[in-house]
C-alpha cells in the first residue's frame, strides 16, 4: 500500500470487481480507444483475475491450478 497526500493506494484484489467493472466499462475512460471497452462483467472478472494474479508472481498454470 503507498499514500499520497490526497489518496491511499492499494493493490487491485478480485473483491474490486465492481469498482473495476464500473471503470473499464466507463466509455468516457475509452475515448480515444472505444474498442478497448468491456461490456461484459464476466470477461472483466477473468481479466482482473489475472491481473490479480499476475502481480503475486503467478504462472498461468499456477492461475489454473489455484482456481481448479
């Protein structure tokens, strides 16, 4: 965790889904790449899994195994 004069920042976990959802969904974020959007709240769970992930050091493989 780091913090700023005006705001404490955390690392993402998978409980942020809504939060997440609500800024990659957003098409004022996406005004110069409109295709980068998600609309779907499943395909931006499985893409903030692995960014989740990700950052800990995990493989893919590791990924699968954890969530099998």
């Amino acid at each position: 965790m780091r913090q700023t004069p005006d705001c404490v920042l955390d690392r993402p976990s998978v409980d942020d889904l809504d939060q997440f959802f609500s800024i990659v969904s957003d098409p004022r974020v996406w005004t110069h790449l409109p295709s980068g959007r998600l609309t779907d709240e499943e395909e931006a769970e499985a893409i903030l899994v692995r960014l989740v992930f990700a950052d800990r050091g995990l493989t893919a493989a590791q990924l699968g195994a954890r969530l099998a």
